[in-house]
C-alpha cells in the first residue's frame, strides 16, 4: 500500500502542522514518486492501494487527499505510465541481477 501523508482534524499531526506548517507533497509530485517507486517493485508484487483519502470534513491538507478527489490521482498515475512509457518492475534491478547468477 502507497499513501501520501496528510493531515487530518483533531489529530496530533494538525496540531504541529498549525504551528508550524510544512510543504506536503503536491499531486503531480506525489503522481512522480508513485510511478518511480513501483518501477522498482518488481513485477510480481501485489500493489494493494496507490493513494489514501480522507473525508472532506476531517481533511486539514492537502486538499487532493479527499474523498473527492482519488479518482483523478489514480488516473493522473495512470497517465505518468503512459507519458514515461513505464511499468511496474521496469527499473526492477534486484530479479535481474540474480536471475543472471543463476
């Protein structure tokens, strides 16, 4: 499972972040980090989920993290493959390597 931070209501986290705020990720950031990270997982692992949400009314930031807004993450993901012509596994150099000792 993939999940980018975010700050939710009444948590201790909105509590620091009100106090002394700190950049989170964007969605094209995190759409990037996404599409790197499971380039290098190699193919044969299950990847359960790719995004977190939270309900709108308990949401502090960012506010692409709600509810609402999963679909377009998921499919601004999608549309990273495709732009860096990718796949999971791609940059995969573990399986590789080992498969060539054998």
């Amino acid at each position: 499972k993939i999940h980018p931070l975010h700050v939710m209501k009444e948590t201790e986290l909105e509590r620091i972040y009100s106090e002394k705020p700190f950049r989170l990720l964007t969605e094209e950031e995190y759409a990037d980090l996404v599409v790197d990270f499971i380039e290098r997982l190699p193919e044969k692992t299950v990847v359960q989920r790719i995004t977190g949400e939270a309900p709108q009314e308990l949401l502090i930031a960012p506010s692409w993290c709600s509810h609402r807004e999963k679909h377009r993450v998921i499919d601004l993901i999608r549309k990273r493959f495709v732009e860096r012509d990718t796949r999971q596994g791609a940059k995969c150099r573990f399986y590789r390597e080992n498969a060539a000792k054998m």
